[in-house]
C-alpha cells in the first residue's frame, strides 16, 4: 500500500501562485509512488468565520491520516508550525522539510520537531524518495 504524504506550509497571507508551484512540483514527483494530500484540494477562503473550523479540522485529519509530512519552511507560518508540532508531538510522524534558511536562523522549535530540514524541495523530494520508496529486488 502506497504511503500518504501531506503537503504542509503557508497559505494564508501566501500568494496563491507560491502556495500552488511547489505543492504542484512536490505532487509531479511524488504521486506515482505516494497518495499526496494537498490541503489546497479543498476550496475555502481565509478568515472567513464560517470554514475557520473547517479548514483547520480538515487539515488536521489530514495530518492524522499521512506518513509523512512534507513541510516548506520557507517563511513563518503559524499554521504550518501548529501542524508540524501536531505530527511530531502528538503523533510521532516523520517530518521532512525544506528551508531557504541556514540552521542558525531555524526556529528552534521547528529544529526540534522537523525530522529532517534539507535546503530546497529537490532535496526534500530526493530524501524522501531514498528513505521511503521500497524497491522490490529479485
């Protein structure tokens, strides 16, 4: 059974075109060996009082229901550090992700709960391909 693998990083306050690109190139790579779960899949609209509960419940049962999450670290995003200390924390998930950061300017909080933080999402694609495609050899 394929792994599932959910695409976390910013998107409220985030240009749609830079939310969208790399979740598109991250899902390119990935879908024929991995079920990707993409919260942008889903069609609701920030700061609106009445999917606020929605959008976060539904993000999190995707948390629940991944392997891996795949996380752009890219910028400061409240709802991807809630998600990322939710998986590490709470559920013991594997956390790769991306960063154009330098270790010494990470938060400590996402050093602490990020499995793996590699330097850009080719990196991250190819680790997670290394690490958790399962070749069968005869």
């Amino acid at each position: 059974m394929k792994k599932k693998i959910y695409l976390s990083g910013p998107i409220m306050d985030e240009h749609v075109d830079a939310a969208k690109t790399w979740r598109e190139k991250a899902t390119l790579a990935l879908r024929d060996q991995f079920i990707i779960l993409d919260p942008m899949r889903r069609n609701f609209k920030d700061r609106e009082v009445d999917s606020a509960n929605e959008i976060t419940e539904f993000d999190l049962q995707d948390v629940r229901d991944a392997d891996i999450l795949l996380v752009n670290y890219s910028k400061v995003s409240i709802g991807t550090s809630m998600e990322v200390f939710y998986a590490a924390h709470d559920l013991g998930k594997f956390i790769v992700a991306f960063s154009p950061y330098p270790y010494k300017e990470c938060s400590p909080w996402m050093v602490r709960y990020c499995t793996k933080i590699l330097p850009d999402i080719d990196a991250a694609i190819a680790y997670i391909n290394d690490h958790f495609v399962h070749l069968d050899i005869e």
